[in-house]
C-alpha cells in the first residue's frame, strides 16, 4: 500500500526569513543534492564478484541471462534482447517492425529528442500531435486525426510520472492495424496501469538502464516483445558475427540485484512525490503533472507546470538555477519537437498549443531527492518560499537564459 500523507503530515511553514543561496544565503540542502547512483554494500559485493570470477570481462556468463529472465517475469513477456542504451533499444524496435522510407510514425509533440531522431534516421517522417494539457502525455483523442495510409507506428513515452491511456491507444490502434512502441526509459515495472504493468501494452516496448536512470548500469537498454517476428528481424540487424548493440555481463550483474530493492525504493519515492503534491497544492509556482485514475506512477523525474506570473516575472530557466541553488535537483523540461526541428522534416497535426506551452512551462525533479520523502518536501517547499519571496531580485540579479533554441 502507498502511503497517503494528509495535511497535518507536511510542515506548516512560515514566511522565510532566510535569503536565497544566490543572494548570499545558505542553502537549504547544504550538502547539494543526493548522489546517484546510491553507494550500495550489494553493488560493491557484485564487483568483488565479478573479479574474482573474471565474468566481468566476458561475452557472455550467468548474469545477461539472469536478467533476461527476471524481465520476462516481471513483464509477462517472451522475448527480452539487452541492447547498449535505450535509443539503441528505440531504434531496434522501429527496425523490428520493419519502419523505413515512406513511412510515418506518430509521435507527441512534447518527446524526447532522440525518438524523433530515431524515427528520422530509417527514412520515416515523424507526425507530431499535441498532449495533454494536465498529464503532459501523448494526447490520445488527437491520433486518429494523423493517420494516414503511411502510418505504420504510434511510438509514445510515459514521461515525468504521467501516463499515457494506453487501453485507449491500443484500441484505437487495433482498430485502424496499427503497431504501438511503448517506450517506458522512464518508468520500471512498479508502474502500472488500469492494473498491467507499464510496458505491456505495445507490440513492442523499450527500457532504459542509463547512468541517471531508476535502474541504472551507466548505459544500456532493453526490448521487449511477445511477437516473434519483431525479435527476429532485431536479431538479424543485430548480430554482425557478434552484437552491434550488446549490454555486458558487467551491466547486467549490477542491474539484478537492483531489481530486488525496486518496490522498496518505489514506494519511497511515491511517498516524497506525494508530499511535493501536497505543499505544492494551494498557490504555488509549480503544478505536479495530473496522475490518471487507475495507474500507479513511477517516478524517474516529477515533472510540474511552472507559472512564472506567479513569480513576479522570474523565468523558467532562472528558477531553475535559483533551486538547484538550494541544493534541489531540479531543471528544464524537454524542448518541443514542433520547436527544435527544421518544419520539413515533421508533418504536424494541428496547432499544438499543449506542446507550446510545455516547451517553456515544464520542470522536472530528479528522482533521487524524491527517497527521502517528506524530508524532501519541507526543503522543497523552503527553497519554493525562499524563492517566491525574492523573485523579483532574482530576475534582475540573474543573466537571463539565451531564447536562441525555443523557437
């Protein structure tokens, strides 16, 4: 069960007298932010392992399968193939279903840079919808309107903590026999929606074990299928006498035992998430992304709406470098795509507002901060005040941010 805080759980604050740290205060995390990844005795027992064994250095040992076999279970899927990053793993999906020249793939607007990249790369045109204007996700009532004769994907990400309605989405691209890559590098196994976990719902999903991710080996990723032809066709692209996109015995061995402590630290950070949302619920100047009913989060990065009118004109940007300040791991959303790429590479469907505004609203806390629960709130909620109190000087004190790669 996860813990729901209620009012009397979070501070009660009172006007901070405190200056900020950038205005020559102290900061309300003095010792900056939490490390990641977290200094573990069963991480450091792996590698006192993995020397003496030598399976550190080899192509293949006990451990790739192990993990291999543990994500089958976890995601009731049959076919698991580790890949070296989760781009890697996005592109190999597209690849398994056979995207090239001529096609397109329906993505949102407001995306990670490197599923448009990816989509581009195989000759494909990406065509971007809008999102939604609480969730910040894939806006499922604007992808009927992109479909075209061309249409051969739909590949959408769960981001920030929010989800996508993919029982929506799948029906509707069961309906027109359209595949669906699900690309969850920012959500584990503990997410879940309308009761099946996060990753189950596309033909194809994809995972991510990068250096700053919940599960991480430094690099590396993972596809997941149940249809044996998309693992086919990432096999024969794959393998060139030995794997083009391998991830090594070393990663995997760390990854195992990180996915023993996962619903532990899972439900930590649903706890510090829950009470962020609870100091942020009355006039703040940030507004947690909107949880859909029946999912469970995952919490990679809490993203959040800014309102610099409620900050006496303080930008985005300038916020952002006024909290990290305090020592709060928090930073910039993505850039939109519609905003960030040349108009003749995409096709759009309709005005995108929604992505608009993402482009300059969204801010994101890094997930370690988010273990130390309602600790973490009452320092968010200091540097918040502390902020809010001395906007204005810290919009004049501050350089303001270069505009040149909004538009």
């Amino acid at each position: 069960m996860v813990f729901q805080p209620t009012c009397y759980d979070v501070m009660s604050h009172t006007s901070p007298t405190e200056k900020p740290a950038l205005l020559g205060g102290t900061p309300v995390v003095s010792e900056g932010p939490p490390p990641w990844p977290i200094s573990d005795a069963v991480i450091a027992s792996v590698f006192m392992r993995l020397q003496s064994s030598g399976a550190w250095g080899k192509y293949h040992a006990e451990h790739t399968q192990e993990l291999i076999s543990t994500l089958q279970e976890q995601y009731q899927t049959e076919q698991v193939l580790l890949t070296s990053s989760g781009t890697a793993a996005v592109e190999l999906a597209l690849r398994g279903l056979n995207v090239g020249a001529e096609d397109e793939v329906i993505l949102a607007a407001y995306e990670f840079k490197a599923n448009f990249t990816n989509v581009a790369l195989l000759g494909a045109t990406p065509v971007l919808v809008d999102i939604d204007r609480e969730s910040g996700q894939l806006d499922v009532d604007q992808v009927a309107a992109a479909f075209s004769a061309r249409t051969k994907a739909i590949l959408t990400s769960h981001l920030h903590g929010g989800k996508v309605d993919m029982v929506r989405l799948r029906s509707l691209a069961d309906e027109h026999n359209i595949a669906i890559i699900e690309d969850c590098c920012q959500v584990s196994s503990c997410a879940k929606i309308d009761g099946c976990v996060a990753g189950s719902f596309g033909d194809v999903a994809v995972l991510s074990f990068g250096g700053s991710k919940i599960l991480t080996s430094g690099r590396g990723g993972a596809v997941l299928t149940n249809r044996a032809d998309i693992a086919q066709r990432i096999r024969l692209y794959n393998q060139r006498g030995n794997e083009a996109y391998p991830l090594s015995e070393m990663q995997a061995a760390v990854l195992v035992p990180q996915l023993n402590l996962l619903e532990e630290r899972h439900q930590r950070r649903m706890v510090g998430a829950e009470f962020i949302r609870e100091v942020t619920r009355n006039g703040a100047c940030v507004r947690p992304f909107s949880q859909r009913p029946n999912t469970i989060p995952d919490y990679y990065k809490l993203g959040m709406w800014y309102d610099e009118t409620l900050m006496d004109g303080l930008s985005r940007d300038q916020f952002c470098v006024a909290m990290r300040a305090e020592g709060i791991p928090i930073d910039s959303g993505f850039s939109s795509l519609h905003r960030t790429h040349a108009r003749r590479r995409f096709r759009q469907v309709g005005e995108l507002d929604n992505a608009d505004y993402a482009h300059g609203a969204v801010v994101v806390l890094h997930h370690p901060f988010l273990l130390n629960g309602q600790q973490a709130a009452n320092q968010f909620r200091e540097a918040l005040d502390k902020i809010q109190e001395h906007a204005t000087i810290l919009s004049a004190a501050l350089i303001p941010q270069s505009e040149s790669g909004r538009d």
